[in-house]
C-alpha cells in the first residue's frame, strides 16, 4: 500500500537502483528473488500510472464540476 | 440675416469644393484601425485611431472606406504579405484621400495599403515585448521548467467550439495505446479584445488546482489565420512565462511564431500535435518502463546463469580437489605403509639382531663357562693327577688285586691265591706262599 504514494520518478528510481544492484553483482542469490519481486512490482506501478486513474484526480474533476454548475 | 444665410448643403458643398481644391492628392498615412467590418456588398468600413505616446487616450479618429473594388485586391495583398487580417488593432499604412460628403461627413478614401509597414510595425512590437520579458528575467522561465514522464493530466485553455479541441480530445482519449488521459477544459476567448484577459484569466483558474496538472495546453482551432495579437501580448505571455506548469501551445498557425510560441515550454503547430507530442511522452516513459523490464529480465537470467555456472565450476573444481586429495592421502597412506614395512623390518632386524646378539653372548656365556668349567676341571684333573694310582705306581707305589679286588689287608688272600701286583711298569704276577 505504501508503495501507491510513490511517484513514477521515485519508483523509476528504486528500479534503477535494484538493477544496479543486480548487474554490480551487489546482491548476492539469497536476496535476488525478493529484489527482482520487487522491482516487478514497481514496473507495475510505474505502467499503472500510463493506463489508470486515480481516486485523487477524480476528486478534483467531481469537485470542479460540481464549482462549475454552482 | 436671411438674405444672407445658405442652407447645410450648399455650405457643406463648399467645404466639400474647398477640400478637393486644397487638398487634391492622396496621402500615405498611418493609423490604427479601432474599428473594421465589411459589409454584404463587400465594402469596407473602418475607423482609424492615433494614440497619444503612452497609447492611453485617442489623439486623433477618423472615419475611413475600401470599396469593394479595392477591397477585393487590398485584402487577400495584406493577408498573403501579413499573415494576418485587417484586424482592429493593428497598425497600418494605407494611401488614402480625404473626402467630404454632405451627407456622411469627412472620411478618407483608402486606395492601397502597405502590408511591409504593418509586419516592421508588429516586428519592432512584438521585440520590445520579447526585450522587455528577457530584461524583467521571466522569458525563460517556463521553458527551463521539467515535464513530466506521465503528462496524463491536461489542463486545455481554449475556446469551448474550437475544431481544434475536439480534434485534441478524440486523439487523446482514442490513443491506440490505452493511456489514460484526464482533460479539462478551461474555456476562454481565444480571438479579439477579449482574448487576451480571458486567457490569463483561465490560467488563473489552472493556477488554482496546479498540483492536479501536469501541463497546460494553449489551443486554437484552427482555420483562421488572423488576430493572433493576444498571443504576442505582454500581459498574456508575462503570465505564461511565470506559470509553474509546462505551458504547450498548439496556436494552429503557419506564419511566423507568436511570442507565446517562444516563450512556451513547446510550441507545436496545431492541436492535433500537442496530442501526438503528449502520447509519445507516455510512449517514450512506457519504452524506458518496458526497457528496465526486459533489463531486468536480463540481469536476473544473466545472474541466475553466473551462479549455476559458478556452482557447475565449483563442482568441477571440487571433483579434482577432492581427487588430488584421495590420492594425496592415497600416497602418505602408501608412504605410511611402506615406513611401517620398513621400521617393522627394522624393527625386526634389529630386534633380531639383538636375538643373534644374545645368541653370541649367549654362546660366549656359554663358551666362557665352559672354558671355565674346562679349567676347573684341569684343575681338578691336574689335582687329581695327583692322586692318580698310576702316577702314584710310578712314584714307587704299587696296587695288588686280588679276582680284580684291590687287597687292602693281607688277610683278605691265603696261601696259593694268586695276586695281581700293578706297578707302573706293569703287572707282576704272585703266587702267594
């Protein structure tokens, strides 16, 4: 849950930051599976961002509309 | 009194006369239209304006015509020179003459018009602006500003029936890769007087829900070429220039950029562009997404590999190892063996030898002892060699037997027994009487 208050350029960069891990060799085998998991869901919240809505936004556009017919 | 009076017209006539006589020529004048419109017949009516200096009352109006005869070739000269329509506002340059009409007044009679006039005029105006925004430090600013990888959400300031804007939002909400896009629109006057103060006025309203945005969008639908002015004001662009949004315009427009087009972060030509550009944002932030996961993929497959392959290796490593090992403890075994063998053997020699050893003190023991004991009994012998009877014999001594009896008593043989007396010379025998 935590993780939906990321911003796509927080979250880009923690994936950076896992695969930089992984390719310096950083991240030894124990700790791979629960990095890798991670770092996918990240790149599942960052691709969410292209295709989804948000509650927040859709707050304001029923909030503005609402101004509007006032 | 009366004799002397003339009626309006014929003093209006006069004056209409005097006018033609006085001044018989065309002028080029100057002027700023205030006013313009062309009517059913093609005619067309303006009126012309001299601000004072600080362009803040009128110095000088004037009343002025194009027939439509000139119209017709004035008009399409000007636009195709310009860019832009005779427009209220703009500055001109017309040959005109000036006419009175008893029934309609003074007015000047436009025969042609000086487009290049106009554009320097717009040029040296619209470069002050520019000029005056660079001095105040603000021309910069909203292009120095970052967009965002996701501008999904759109804030539109245009006009509510501009082609444009529908064109806009369908290519955005049919996008063919399924990106979620939210627009609003904030509707404003996009053309005539009004545009401008409409324009900083939604602004102003996009201002108020800023961090719900991503980015302003500016656009006009297209067609018209003309009255761009607000889009080069100065009010207009101070205001985009200092908005925190990265401000897009898509002003729909061939001519020369507007001062709105260079101060925003992106001027694209029409809105249908803005629309394209914002997709290939997300496209661009989806192929870096898309990226990262084929890397990751690839670090994890690349890493799991390494790691089998370092196992494989160490296996393979291990295998000699343990190998060279065996056969190292294969050989102290050997070796051990071999010691073993051979401090057995030597073990055994010389514990035989100790036995050989033993066996030769053994032999000299016993040797020793029968020497000793050989000795002894030379000794004994030579001792007893004194006792022995023969020996004795051949001192003088001699033994008589009697039947093999030594005879130790004369009583122990009568008369006629024969005795047997041994000397050391030999036996002598006796009869005794």
């Amino acid at each position: 849950m935590e993780e939906k208050t990321l911003s796509y350029s927080e979250a880009i960069a923690a994936i950076d930051e896992i695969l930089e891990q992984i390719e310096t060799g950083e991240l030894d085998v124990d700790e791979l599976a629960a990095r890798v998991k991670q770092a996918t869901e990240l790149l599942k919240l960052c691709k969410s961002k292209l295709f989804n809505t948000t509650k927040e936004i859709d707050k304001v556009l029923k909030d503005m509309e609402s101004e509007k017919d006032e | 009194m009366d004799n002397r009076a003339i009626s309006l017209c014929e003093l209006l006539t006069q004056v209409k006369t005097a006018m033609k006589n006085s001044l018989p020529y065309s002028w080029w004048v100057i002027a700023e239209i205030s006013e313009i419109k062309v009517n059913f017949s093609g005619h067309c009516y303006l009126e012309l304006i001299e601000k004072n200096e600080s362009a803040e009352s009128i110095k000088a109006k004037v009343r002025a015509t194009i027939w439509s005869s000139v119209f017709r070739m004035v008009q399409p000269y000007f636009q195709t020179s310009t860019g832009m329509e005779l427009t209220a506002g703009i500055k001109i340059m017309v040959k005109a003459s000036p006419e009175f009409h008893e029934l309609y007044g003074f007015s000047l009679n436009i025969t042609d018009i000086e487009p290049s006039y106009t554009l320097g005029e717009m040029a040296r105006q619209r470069q002050e602006i520019i000029n005056r925004l660079k001095t105040e430090g603000v021309f910069d600013m909203n292009r120095s500003l970052t967009l965002c990888e996701i501008p999904s959400r759109i804030a539109v300031i245009s006009s509510k029936t501009a082609a444009g804007l529908a064109d806009f939002m369908h290519q955005l909400t049919n996008n063919p890769y399924g990106y979620r896009f939210f627009i609003r629109l904030f509707p404003a006057i996009m053309q005539g007087d009004e545009a401008e103060q409409s324009v900083i006025h939604a602004l102003e309203k996009v201002y108020g829900y800023e961090e719900y945005f991503d980015v302003v969008v500016l656009i006009r639908g297209g067609g018209s070429q003309s009255d761009l002015s607000c889009f080069n004001s100065y009010w207009l662009n101070y205001n985009i220039c200092q908005f925190p949004l990265p401000v897009l315009t898509g002003i729909g427009h061939e001519q020369d950029e507007t001062i709105a087009d260079l101060v925003a972060w992106k001027r694209l030509k029409t809105p249908t562009a803005v629309a394209e550009f914002l997709i290939s944002c997300l496209r661009e932030t989806e192929d870096s997404i898309n990226e990262r996961s084929m890397n990751l993929i690839n670090l994890v497959t690349v890493k799991v590999r390494d790691e089998s392959d370092r196992l494989v290796r160490t296996i393979m490593a291990l295998k000699p190892a343990v190998k060279e090992r065996l056969s190292c403890h294969a050989s102290i075994l050997r070796v051990k063996g071999l010691n073993l063998k051979s401090s057995a053997s030597k073990l055994i020699i010389h514990e035989s030898g100790n036995h050989s050893a033993r066996r030769v003190q053994l032999a000299t023991a016993v040797r020793e002892f029968l020497s000793k004991r050989s000795h002894q009994i030379e000794l004994l012998e030579k001792r007893n060699s004194y006792l022995d009877p023969f020996l004795i014999l051949k001192r003088g001594y001699s033994v008589t037997y009697h039947n093999g009896k030594v005879l130790k008593s004369p009583s122990m043989v009568k008369p006629e027994d024969v005795i047997d007396t041994r000397l050391a010379g030999g036996i002598i025998k006796s009869k005794i009487v």
